[in-house]
C-alpha cells in the first residue's frame, strides 16, 4: 500500500488498523514463492535435457568436432559484417544525403585539403559536418568536370561542375559555397572553408576552366592568356562579395537612387504613402476600351471577371498558358500573350490590375491564324509588333485600336528577328517609326514606311560567324547592347556599324539584356545568376583643368587592360535550400522606368527585378553597388512558376507578374528579406 506524506501530523490509529492487512499479505507472497521454488527442479532436469540434445552430435559426425562450429562461426561473423555495413551505409545517407552511388573516376587536375560546412535549416547557420575533408577535381571526360569531397574512411560527395551548382566565393573568409541535390531534388547548402589562400585559389582556377568548357563547349587552351586571365578575374570578382562595382561620387549619389529597404516600419509606412500616391495616377479605362473594340465589331471577347477567377478548359482541347508579357505607359495597360490570344489589363484607381479585354485568335492579313512569339508596344502604345514562327521572315502590325493585324512587314529572306525592341529606351511614347532587331548574327533596324523590304541596306550590321545574337536592349539615345547565346556582350552606339566594345563569354548563354537610359549599367541574365556592368570608361583629359572625360563603352572601346569586371546578383546557396528549389531559373531581369524622366528630373533606374520559380525577386541597385554584393535582394512568394515579369511603366514600386494562368501586381512592400522565408 502506498502512502503520501502530508503537511499535517500522521493518523496513527489508522496505520495500526492497517497492519494485520499487511501481515497476512506477507504471508501470501512467502506462500506463492515456495510452490515456484518446488517446481524449478523439474524444469531445471527439463532444460538439461534439451541442452544434451543439442550438443548430441547428428548421425555420422564425429563428436568434438570443431570444423562445424568454425564454419557458424564464419557465417556469423560475415552476417555480422554485413549487417554493420548496411548500418554504416543507412548512417551515412543521414549523414551525407548527397552521397554517390560511386564517385567520379577520371583524370586529378587538382587536390586540396578543407574543412566542410552544410548550412542548418532550423538554426538557420553553417554548422561543420567534417573538420578535414580532401578536395579533388576530376576531369572525367573531354569538357565535363566533377569535384570529389571525401575523408579516409568515407566518400562525401562527387559534384558535376555545372551551372546549377550555383557557386558563391569568398576571398575574405577563403570560401567557396555551392548548392548540392540528393537523389529526391532536395537542395542542400554546402561551404569549404581553406586553410590559405594558395588552396583557395588553386582550386578556384580550376572551378573557371572546368566551368568555362561545360559551359562554352570550348577546351580553355584555345582562347588567349589575356582572355583567360581576364575571364578568371572577372569570375571571382562577379562571384564574391568582398570584391566589385562602386557607385561614383556624382552619378550615384543618395539623390540619384532610391534606397529603400522594405523592412522597418518607418520604410514601409513611406512605401505605403507612396503607394497611395500610385493610387491616385492609376485610372481604370476598361470602359472605354471596350467601347472602341465593339464600334468597330472586331472580334473581341469581354469579360469583366478579375485575375484570379480559374478560366474553364475548353471542351476537347488543352488548358492556354499565358507566355509573354509587355507593358504599356498608357492607363497602366498590360498585354499578355496566352496562346493566340491577347489578354489586355487595366490598373483600376486602387492599383489593382482588372482584366479589360481579350483579342482573341489572331489571324494574319490573310486570315491565317498564329501564335505570337514576340510582342513589343509601338507608336505610342498604339500598335502591337508581332513575330510569328511560321512566316518567320516578316512582322505584323496590330493595330489595338480595332484588335486585328492590319499589315505584314517583309524584312528579306535571310532575316529571321530572334528580338525586336523600340529604337531607344522610351520610344514607344512617342510616335516614332522605326524600331530594332536582331538575327542570329546581325543587328538591324526596321523602317515600315520603306516600299517592299522594310531593312534598308545602310540600316543593317550582319557578321559572317554564327555569333547566336538572343536578346537587344537600347538606351535613351539610342546606344545598343545585344546579348549572345555564346555569352559574350557586344555595344553598339547605333545601328549600320562594328561594336565598340565586345566582352567574352563569361559563362552560361545570355536570355535577356536591359540596359540603364544612361547607358551606364548593363544587366545580362543567365538562367542561373544575372550580370550587373559598369560600361563607364577610365576618365581621359586633364584632371588638373577638371576637363576630365567621361564616356561609356557604347562610345568608344575599353583598353585591353581596363575591361569592366562584371557583378554577379545571385541567389545565396542557402536560400535556396530556404525557399526548396531545385535549381535557380531566372527569367530576363529589367530596370524600373522612371516616371520622373518626363519631368526633366535627374533621378535614374533605381531597382531591378526578376524572378524564379514561384519567387519574384528585387534589388536595389543603389546597395550593390555601394557594397559590392549581389546577394542583397528581397523576395515574395506566389503560389506558381512566374513566366515574366516587368515594373509598371514610370514606376518602381509596383511590379507586375504574369503566371501561367493568372497575372498580378506586386507591391514593394509586400517584399521581405530571404531568411524570413
């Protein structure tokens, strides 16, 4: 029986009554215990028995023989072994997730010693996983590298050098950081940590090579000394955060730039107020949008449902998703192409987009109905340029006052436009004629009021290689930067003549190009990180006088020991693991626009954005380049892959954002820091 032990004095009476009770329980048990020892005997003979019977050799075998035991013996040892190999095996899989199968063989270009570091999700930091770890490149096939992390007594990992590694250096810290995947997908944050700089930048130059072949499809022997070397530099300095771009004291400064941070609530009550003042410009003209198309009896659907309503999946056929994306300087119009439809938005008063119109089934001059690849806003914002892959050597002109194509613009045999863009940076306000394009290897500009072909000879620079032009940006003035599937960089300051500057390839193929109306910064996007440039040339003239000179790269060629070192903006290995990607996708970053260039102002592009996967992602230029580093961004989440995405014209607050089935706007504050994901 048990008893608690209470504050108040002990009830005595109550213990003695209790105590016959428990002598005659006593008495039970010492009772229960002699019958359990009186059988024993009996089981104990029993077990003897089975014992003798057990060890009674079976017939023909000789007793005390020991080659049996010893083959048991064996046998469980190897039993045991194995066993103990599977844990070690199940261990390690916990351990290292990302461990190989088998690890790469093939030839060491080179061997380091480090330390190894994987980032924890939950305490949100780098933890060490092994204190000595060898570092091996492997060259295991022409072109195709693999980085080889093991200690004595096991294999780590065995990592393919491509571009989804999305690799980060630190000079500083002799660091390099990298994003591996388990056999599931699952994003992991990994960092070797050096112990000088000699492994360091041992292994970094050999990172460059073997990134530049995969890459480029090209052995590192073949280019030039001065080419590598440049290429290794511009690497590093792209790459690590501790070297890069600096805002010049004049064109940079705090006037010239926004620099908010999206986070404190004193900034975000100032983004509020300044959102309330979009709200004002903004006017919802659907109405009178509408009105236009149904005056003319064009075939043009209405729907007065916003862009969140599911749209139905038409009987026997498939799902249309929306692919492209321009925006408009009037009325906050935006255009997005889904399938051979246009869907055109308005900005209501409150900011919000409201669906005003669908063109439906676009046709050419002939009737014939295609699919747009191409769209660009044109004659202040009156016309729609179209391209279209099945007569890929002409452009149409859709006129958006009556929804239809109207005119078809030959441009010769031997012109197949890969991008068209306006003839500089704000040209589609103004009623401007002429615009640009390119070809796989010519840069042109098109004219529609020419006769038959609408290139004029004069109005073309076309070069013999194969030199796979993807994308064309303009400047205020009309400079030009095209982007190639090589990844090399060209600046022109007009159409009809060579580049004035030209930049290897750096890595991966360019998707995408913007340029500053300056022509100051360039951004070059990759799939997997984007390039910020400083096209600035080193001042000529006599400081002395302050005559000093300053031109950009547009105007004239950089000296051969001045090129720019690009920045690289990027998505941190670990946020990647935070925001559980497979793999950053970037698609073409852009510059705001600045309403304020109308007004005669001096205030220049202040943010870029660009997405990937379901995240939309900001940067203030201002901070990269005051601190050098492109892995300061803020991020928001949709709840789909973002196909593009643009700010609204004159503005950089609000963006918008165009899934495959639904299209947004996105408010700067609704942005917040990575680690808070």
């Amino acid at each position: 029986m048990n008893y608690t032990r209470n504050n108040d004095n002990t009830d005595i009476e109550s213990l003695v009554s209790e105590m016959p009770k428990l002598k005659l329980d006593e008495e039970e048990k010492a009772s229960d215990k002699k019958s359990d020892e009186e059988e024993k005997p009996n089981d104990k003979k029993l077990n003897e028995e089975e014992k003798y019977n057990d060890k009674k050799p079976s017939e023909g075998e000789e007793p005390g023989d020991k080659e049996s035991d010893e083959k048991e013996a064996d046998k469980f040892s190897e039993e045991l072994e194995t066993i103990l190999k599977e844990l070690e095996c199940e261990f390690d899989k916990n351990r290292y997730p990302f461990k190989p199968e088998a690890m790469a063989v093939g030839k060491t270009e080179t061997k380091v010693a480090g330390e190894l570091l994987m980032y924890d999700v939950m305490a949100k930091s780098f933890k060490t996983l092994e204190k000595s770890v060898t570092v091996e490149v492997i060259k295991t096939k022409e072109l195709e590298y693999y980085m080889n992390v093991y200690t004595e007594k096991t294999d780590i990992i065995s990592q393919f050098i491509e571009p989804k590694m999305n690799a980060m250096l630190n000079s500083e810290n002799k660091t390099i950081g990298w994003n591996s995947f388990d056999r599931f997908g699952v994003p992991y944050s990994l960092s070797l940590v050096f112990p000088d700089v000699n492994a360091y930048s041992t292994l970094l130059k050999v990172l460059v090579k073997a990134a530049y072949e995969f890459n480029n499809k090209m052995s590192w022997e073949k280019i030039s000394e001065r080419d590598r070397q440049y290429i290794t530099n511009t690497t590093e300095s792209a790459l690590d955060p501790s070297k890069g771009l600096q805002p010049s004291s004049n064109e940079n400064s705090e006037e010239g730039f926004s620099d908010s941070g999206y986070t404190s609530e004193t900034e975000d009550e100032a983004l509020d107020e300044e959102d309330r003042s979009e709200d004002e410009i903004y006017q919802d003209s659907s109405e009178g949008y509408e009105s236009d198309e149904s005056s003319q009896g064009i075939n043009v659907t209405k729907k007065r449902h916003t862009t969140k309503n599911k749209h139905p999946i038409p009987r026997g056929g498939t799902r249309k998703q929306n692919t492209q994306l321009v925006v408009g300087y009037k009325d906050g119009r935006s255009y997005v192409l889904q399938g051979n439809d246009i869907l055109v938005y308005g900005l209501t008063n409150r900011g919000k987009l409201k669906k005003s119109t669908t063109i439906d089934n676009i046709t050419d001059t002939k009737n014939i109905t295609f699919t747009p690849e191409k769209l660009m806003l044109h004659n202040q914002d009156s016309v729609l340029v179209l391209t279209n892959k099945e007569n890929p050597n002409s452009l149409f002109k859709m006129d958006l006052e009556v929804g239809k194509v109207v005119e078809e613009w030959k441009l010769g045999d031997y012109l197949i436009p890969s991008d068209i863009v306006p003839e500089s940076r704000y040209a589609q306000t103004t009623p401007t004629q002429t615009f640009v394009g390119i070809s796989h290897n010519s840069l042109f500009k098109i004219d529609p009021r020419l006769p038959t072909l609408k290139v004029g000879e004069s109005q073309i620079q076309q070069y013999s290689s194969k030199l796979r032009f993807t994308s064309v940006a303009t400047t205020s003035e009309g400079n030009l930067v095209v982007g190639s599937g090589k990844g090399e960089l060209r600046l022109f300051d007009r159409v009809g003549v060579k580049a004035k500057t030209s930049l290897p390839a750096l890595g991966e193929p360019i998707i995408g190009v913007d340029v500053t109306s300056d022509g100051r910064y360039v951004i070059a996007t990759c799939r997997s990180h984007i390039l910020l440039i400083d096209t600035l040339l080193p001042p000529t003239g006599d400081s002395s006088k302050h005559k000093l000179i300053k031109r950009t790269g547009f105007l004239a060629s950089f000296p051969q020991n001045a090129k720019p070192m690009p920045k690289r903006l990027y998505i941190r290995p670990e946020h990647l693991v935070l925001m559980n990607q497979k793999q950053v996708s970037f698609t073409p970053a852009k510059f705001n626009l600045d309403f304020d260039y109308f007004t005669s102002s001096k205030r220049v592009e202040t943010t870029i954005v660009a997405s990937s996967g379901p995240y939309v992602i900001t940067w203030n230029l201002n901070k990269v380049l005051k601190s050098g580093k492109g892995d300061v961004y803020c991020i928001k989440k949709h709840n789909d892959v973002i196909v593009a995405g643009d700010f609204v014209f004159g503005h950089d607050n609000s963006i918008v954002v165009t899934m495959p089935y639904n299209v947004d706007v996105v408010k700067k504050r609704q942005f917040s820091k990575p680690d808070k994901l």
